[in-house]
C-alpha cells in the first residue's frame, strides 16, 4: 500500500506552526481540543525526543479525558478493527513516516469538531482515528528506524 495513495491531495497540517494552527481553528472548536491539537503540532515540531515524547503524551491524555477513559479504549478498538480490514493486522506495524501519521492525526482532530458526524468510509468519529494515529506515532518512539522527524538517527550508522 502505497502512502501516496491515502495521503494524495491531503493538507500537511504538520506543516503550520502550533501557534498559527490554533489560530486556524474555528472559534467553536473547545479549548479542551485546541490544547490536544497544539500538542500534536508542538511534537511535529519538536526537535528532540524528549520534547516529541511529552507532547504526544499529554495529547493522548487530554483526548483520553476529553472522550472519558473507557470510551476512548473503545474509540481505539473501532479505530483498529476498521485498519484490520481495510489494510491487514497490525500493518503499521510496519512503520510509516512520522509525519504521516501526525498529519493524519491533526487531520482528524480539526475535522472532528468542525464535523459532527462519523466518517462516511468507516463509520468511525474522527476521534478514534486521531487516538490510533497518536497511538502509533507514540508506539514508533522505540522504532527509531521509521523516525523522519530526526533523520540523524539513522538506525544504519548504529
């Protein structure tokens, strides 16, 4: 699966500065998801791992506690169930770049709240497919080999 297939003609939301992103969003987007989404973006932005680990967990954390803890477990489950079929168990596994998956993740996090409506493709909220997306980039923290974000660390020269 080619990323230039799911990701063609999609904005690079990563791109934007934390600062300018939040001042994007509509006025009507709530407080609680302008700080989730200025983490996301902070990490896109970070230059060091420690900077990129904090953000992205504090971001997991605030939409943990904006959806309630046990809806986002279900939230994440509807997320992967719908990446099982489309795609094939545990495929991100294979890695991706970090970029991608942080754009897809602010991707979902602005739209969430500007369309209060599930996917037309899965039938999801945009809220579970931010929390995978988060989930991911979090879990690629220890797969080094699939960071973009720092490309120094390239895993040949270790």
């Amino acid at each position: 699966m080619s990323a230039t297939k799911y990701d063609s003609g999609k904005p690079k939301l990563s791109l934007i500065s934390p600062d300018v992103l939040l001042l994007l969003l509509p006025s009507t987007v709530p407080t609680e998801l302008k700080g989730i989404v200025h983490r996301v973006s902070k990490a896109a932005h970070s230059t060091e791992e420690t900077g990129y680990r904090y953000n992205l967990s504090q971001a997991i954390i605030g939409l943990r506690d904006y959806l309630s803890p046990p809806l986002s477990i279900l939230e994440i489950t509807k997320g992967l169930e719908y990446g099982l079929v489309k795609y094939h168990r545990n495929n991100w596994k294979e890695g991706m770049e970090w970029s991608r998956v942080l754009d897809a993740a602010l991707r979902h996090l602005v739209l969430g709240p500007c369309m209060n409506e599930q996917l037309d493709e899965s039938g999801n909220t945009h809220y579970a497919h931010a929390l995978c997306m988060l989930m991911f980039a979090y879990e690629y923290i220890d797969m080094t080999q699939y960071n973009d974000i720092y490309p120094e660390k390239d895993v040949a020269d270790e």
